[in-house]
C-alpha cells in the first residue's frame, strides 16, 4: 500500500483565526480581491449557526521550519508552515468579519463585510442602511468577538430593542435573546474538518487532489503553485506584483503609475514574464521545482540553491515592473499602430513582446530608441498572425530559444535574429494569399482586421469620405464627437435585392469600411454604382485618390459584383496592411526574402515542419503508402492554422535527405512535374477543398539535394482531411500548434473554429 500524503485533522475557527493571525497558516487573500459576495458570507454564518456541514478545508505542508524568515525581508517576516489550498474564501470571509479586518474587492475598494444578526428570528442578513436602523438587528455581529464588546453590544441590543416597542423587556425575553446571541458568539468554537497534506505532496498531487475534491470544479495551474510558493518564501515579491495590477485598474492613483491603454495586468501574467527573463521558460512545469531550491539532476531540495532561484526571479521581477521599462514597451505598440486594448485580440501577444523587449533591453544594451521600431514589427506580426493564440507557451520557448544561442551584448544580433523571424512569417505567400484569406471572415475581433485598422493609423489615414483622421478618433484620453463606425459599402438593403442575406456575407470584413456618411446619405439604401458617383462627384480628385488607396478600393468597383467586389478588395486590403508594416522598418533596407536554407536551419516550428520522404521509408528502404496520410495531416494543419511551409525531403532533425528515392517510385512519371501531380493530386483527393488557390510546389536546391516545399497559406474556412485508414468522407480536423499537428475534436474543435475565423 503506498504512503498517504494526507491526516485529518480538526480546527476551531478560534484556533484557526490564531493561526492566521500568527503567521503559521498563510492566508495571504486577505489582501487581495475577494470574490465571493456579502450574500455567500451571510449564508455560510447561517449555515454554521444551524449546525450545517460547511465543507472541508484542505492545507498544505509547506516545509519551512519554524521561524524560517521569508527571502529579502527582516527578521519579523516568517514563512508559513501550512498554506490554504482549499477553503480560501471560506476563511477570508469568516476572518474578516471575526477580527473586522478589510478585505479588497473585485474593484480594489478596502470595505469591511458587515454581517447582522435578528435574534428574535435567528437570521442573517447583509448590513445596509434599512438593518442599521432596525432596533431588531445586531447590525455589524463584529463587535461579538471584539475586545469588551460583547457585553456591551448585548445591552446597546436590549435599549434599542425597548425604545422601539416602548416598554422594557421581561427577564425571561431577554435571557431566550442573549442565548441566541450567545450562540452566535460561540461560532468561534466551531470545528473544522482539516485535511493536511505531507510536504513530500509535489504540486501535481496537490493539485489533482485539489480537483478531485472541490465541488466547483476548479483547476489549480502552475501559476497558482508559483504565487502560493512566493507567499511562503517571498510574500513582499507576490505583493508588488498584486500592487502593480492593481494600480494599473484604479483610476487617479497619484504620482506614477501602471495604467495605460492596452492591458489591465493579472499578478500571474507579470509572472509569467518575469519567470521568462530571468530562467528562459515560457513553461512553468519546471520552474516551480527549481524555485523550491530542487536539483532536477540529483532531486534534492536545498534552502542554499532556493534562496539563489528566489534572487534571480527578484533580478528579472525588478525589471518587470520597472515603470519605465513598462512604457517605453507600450509606445513600441502604439508605434505599430495600435491605439487601445479594443484592438487588441491576445494579451499573450502583449506579455511575450514585452519579455522580447525586457531581453532586448538588459541582456542586448539596446536603448529604448533602438527597441521601438523592432518591437514595434515583432508586436504586428505576432498579434496579426496569430503567434501566441495557440500554444503560446511552446511558441514562446522556441523564440527564447532562438535569442538565447546569441552572443550576450550584441544588439546587433538580437535585432537581426528578430527580423529574421518577422521575414519567416511575412513571407510573400502570406502577404498574397494568406491574409487575403484570413479576411475572408465576418468576426469583428479578427486579429487581421485590427490589422488593417493599425495599418490605417500608421498611413495617417482618413475616415472615408471625411476628412478626420483615424488614429486621432481612436485616441483613448479622447473622447471624439461620434465613434469611428465600420459600415457596409453594399448596404444590407441593396444585397437583400440581390438575393444576398447571409448575416457573414453582408457583414463581410471587405464589405464594411471606416466611412463618414454625408448628412443626406445616412438612410441610403442604394446600390453603390447608385450612390458612389452622387457622393464623391463634388470631392476634391486628390483627396478621393488617396482615399480610394487607403480604403483598398478596387477600380470601379461599384460596377462589380458583389462576390468579385469583396475577392479583390481583399487582396488590396493585405497590400494597404504590406504597405504601412514596411514603414516600420524605417531606414532599414528592404526584407530579403528567408531562403528554403535558412528556413531548415531554424528548425521546425509553429510555421515550418520536415518529414523525409512522402513515398519512401527510409528505414524499410522501400515504398510505403502510409506516408501519404503524414503529408495530409500536415498540410491540413498548416491551412487551419496560420499557413507554414512543409519541407518534403528533409529528417526531423534538419538533415537534407532530398527526394530522390521517393522520385524512383514514381516510375514513368520519375520528374519534378510528375511529383508535383502527385501531392497535387494526393491533396485534392484528400481534403475537403481544392488547395490550388491555398498552396504553391517548388523544388528548391538544399545543400546537393533537391527538396519538395510545399508552402501553404491560412484558409478562410475550416478544411477537413479524410481518416488515415479507410474512410470516403474528409471528417478529420488538424491544426498546427506549436511545432506539432494536432487534431482536434467535439467542443475543442467547435471553440478553435468560433476563435479563428468567428
């Protein structure tokens, strides 16, 4: 029989708000925001006062002898032995209102709860203004467990309670009275029921018993085991990261501070940047360990090597929150076009560039100056692309682990490796058919539409048909007249004639434009080759010019048909969006084009994957059909993602092998045409949608080998591959994530596609 990790045990709350108040359990939530209402507290001192099970509380050994001292603090702060992992909110509320303690709302408000008590009906209630003035309430039961309060609340009670009815209470009312009031005052004495878990249970036991006995459901994350760890060893470090979130949402905190346009900051999410520059892990499985002072070699846990890893978080934790630091990153985000957290679809996006930055910042010697217009590119083409919406953490060790094999202190470098990375992704393919593709979507939270919008800002665009710019509209200290509107250019009227009512057709992104109709115009229901040449007729030529240009309007397209109209304004949205990401490179020469050299030698990642051989199996050394569903799966995965490229010919490891066996057996179609009728055909037969719009087959010359790229763009809608064995109907999803292809089912598959295409 293996050891248990866990006694029962029992607590009075009175020995419990002792122990909370000693220092030997840690219940830090008391200073942060307490999620449970007034209503929740009054309904649990209900229960216990009718003698009601209340659940079990669930602490954890946290292996600090006593009077250990916390990290980086005097003497006074001690680290406690037992942390709450179950029953948080239970103690928080039975702690504040026992002690009067403030808890910290949801809004960063300090409020006290306040509790009554009706004697004659032995009921709670939460404390208002009506409570306070009824004589038959204890209005605030606080002051039962106060110093000398008692007594005195108890006969402030009886007064208030004769001067309402007018006529003094018998003996005997008020001793029934007083014995429930006592019975209130006695909930001190309630017993608890206590698990405690052994030291020796490591955070994935913890939190699995978490789950398998917390009615609600929820999961612990690794995260939660890394703040639970600071409040332990390090509580002021869990603190500022609390204090820095929270002035981040308040409203005219004074002197410097936190808030800007784009992010509201969670305590885990600064973590997750500190952890990533000072241990290089986007992954936190590892760096809880690390940070308990354990040797993943040996699996010794040391108070030398924990105090070392605390030091280094300290390091990078200083740096995060240095105010400065966290500005100067958001005006690299502005400068990319970006105006306020609306446009903004991924938080991760936001984290991880400023990790980038941080990285750049310290480690590279590059100045804010130098950092804005790199980052500023790194931030569009991870938000627009996608980068850190799947897998984010995988994609996020994969970039630090490209930064991290360059020479320390070389700006030079880290700028060049970032450029490298942008040019892999903003590859001529994606400008010209993937984001085309991708606008082919009516959501209004798609990362490509902000996108266009940013590109607008960074061009100094107009509102069409206005003369008002659209990045001072979108001004977040300014309040504009009216809203910057999107609004179709084929009015749903006019449509709805043409037989055309799908709500994703009318609402297409390439339907709707920034526009500022004329007075006169506003309930026109037109078709455009109606009203197009009423309206711009009296406009200035050049103004109409430049406005056509930025609103990616085709050539007459109010002569065009719907379908064609929306295809080709399309492909001019992606140049408007091509055209304001390469001002961005300021002075910098032009992109050149990544090579298929430079793509292997990076290795596989969220947009490149190698198989060798898609015919031949280079271990039997003979043909092998099964290979072909490999190719399948990954170019279906490259379409449902955000298009990548597949090196046929290349081992995983990145060793060109070419595809001259796989050429034998072709027979008499052995040529580089006669391959490329092969994936063609095995794609076409395979998936759910012809890909002759969607990738492109070239035969590039690696190092004496001759490779097959296969180069794959997004696609506009969910593509489905056909089972590996047996199977007529195309019923598989897969999707890249990370450096892997995943497949995805049910509710999983459902969600991805609400999130990638709306």
């Amino acid at each position: 029989m293996p050891p248990t990790l866990y006694r029962d045990t029992g607590y009075t709350l009175r020995h419990l708000i002792e122990n909370i108040e000693g220092g030997r359990i840690g219940l830090p939530d008391i200073q942060r925001p307490f999620v449970w209402s007034a209503a929740k507290t009054r309904d649990l001192f209900d229960s216990m006062y009718r003698g009601y099970p209340i659940g079990t509380l669930m602490f954890w050994e946290t292996g600090a002898e006593a009077g250990t001292r916390q990290i980086g603090t005097e003497a006074g702060d001690r680290a406690p032995q037992l942390l709450v992992v179950d029953g948080q909110q239970r103690l928080t509320a039975l702690f504040a209102v026992l002690t009067g303690r403030k808890i910290v709302t949801k809004a960063f408000d300090e409020i006290n709860v306040r509790i009554a008590f009706h004697p004659e009906d032995q009921t709670f209630e939460v404390t208002d203004a009506a409570i306070e003035r009824d004589a038959h309430f204890i209005p605030d039961i606080t002051a039962l467990w106060a110093q000398g309060g008692y007594k005195s609340t108890v006969r402030r009670f009886f007064q208030r309670l004769e001067q309402a009815s007018g006529q003094p209470l018998s003996d005997a009312a008020k001793d029934e009275l007083e014995e429930r009031i006592d019975g209130v005052r006695d909930l001190h004495e309630f017993r608890f029921q206590v698990v405690e878990l052994d030291d020796s249970a490591d955070e994935e036991q913890v939190a699995d018993i978490f789950v398998r006995i917390n009615s609600e459901g929820v999961k612990l994350n690794q995260s939660d085991f890394i703040l639970t760890l600071m409040s332990v060893h390090w509580e002021k470090g869990r603190r500022q990261l609390e204090d820095f979130s929270r002035a981040s949402v308040i409203a005219g905190h004074s002197g410097p501070s936190p808030r800007n346009a784009f992010l509201d900051p969670s305590p885990d999410q600064l973590l997750r940047v500190a952890v990533a520059v000072a241990f290089r892990r986007a992954r936190l499985q590892h760096v809880y360990s690390v940070l308990r002072g354990k040797d993943l070699g040996t699996g010794k846990v040391t108070a030398a090597r924990r105090q070392e890893q605390f030091e280094r978080l300290a390091q990078a934790h200083t740096k995060v929150l240095d105010l400065t630091s966290w500005h100067e990153f958001f005006k690299c985000v502005t400068a990319a076009g970006f105006r306020s957290r609306k446009m903004i679809t991924s938080d991760s996006a936001l984290l991880y560039s400023y990790t980038i930055w941080l990285i750049g910042r310290h480690d590279f010697g590059l100045t804010a100056d130098e950092l804005r217009p790199v980052v500023g590119r790194w931030f569009f083409m991870a938000h627009t692309t996608g980068r850190y919406s799947n897998s984010p953490e995988s994609q996020m060790e994969f970039d630090l682990g490209r930064i991290g094999g360059l020479p320390p202190g070389d700006g030079r470098a880290f700028t060049a490796e970032l450029d490298r990375i942008i040019a892999a992704n903003f590859t001529g393919d994606y400008w010209e058919i993937s984001l085309p593709n991708r606008l082919d979507t009516s959501s209004s939270r798609s990362p490509v539409l902000f996108a266009y919008q940013a590109a607008l800002n960074i061009l100094d665009a107009e509102m069409l048909l206005d003369g008002q710019r659209i990045r001072d509209l979108l001004d977040p200290s300014v309040k504009p007249a009216k809203p910057v509107d999107r609004d179709n250019l084929f009015h749903r009227k006019s449509l709805a004639r043409l037989g055309i009512t799908d709500r994703r057709q009318v609402n297409a992104i390439a339907n709707m434009a920034y526009v500022t109709w004329p007075s006169d115009e506003l309930s026109n229901t037109d078709a455009p080759h109606e009203y197009w040449p009423r309206i711009t007729e009296a406009m200035d030529p050049e103004v109409l010019e430049r406005q056509v240009r930025w609103h990616a309007l085709p050539v007459g397209w109010e002569q065009l048909d719907y379908f064609t109209f929306l295809e080709r304004r399309r492909q001019l949205i992606a140049k408007v969006v091509r055209e304001a990401f390469e001002t961005l490179t300021g002075e910098r020469p032009a992109y050149v084009p990544t090579t298929p050299a430079d793509m292997i030698a990076a290795g596989e990642s969220q947009g490149t994957e190698f198989k060798a051989s898609a015919r031949w199996n280079v271990h039997t050394r003979q043909a092998d059909r099964s290979l072909r569903h490999n190719i399948v799966k990954a170019v279906c995965g490259f379409l449902n993602g955000e298009g990548g490229s597949l090196y046929i010919g290349v081992a995983d490891d990145g060793t060109v092998l070419g595809i001259e066996n796989d050429l034998t057996t072709l027979e008499s179609q052995a040529s580089i045409d006669g391959y490329e009728l092969f994936v063609r055909q095995l794609l076409d037969s395979s998936l759910s949608t012809p890909t002759v719009t969607t990738v492109r087959v070239r035969f590039p010359e690696v190092s004496g080998h001759v490779v097959c790229q296969i180069s794959v763009a997004a696609a506009g809608r969910p593509v489905f591959a056909k089972p590996a064995k047996g199977g007529n109907s195309a019923t598989d999803f897969w999707v890249r994530v990370g450096n892997a292809t995943k497949q995805l089912h049910g509710d999983d598959l459902l969600r991805y596609q609400e999130e990638h295409w709306g």
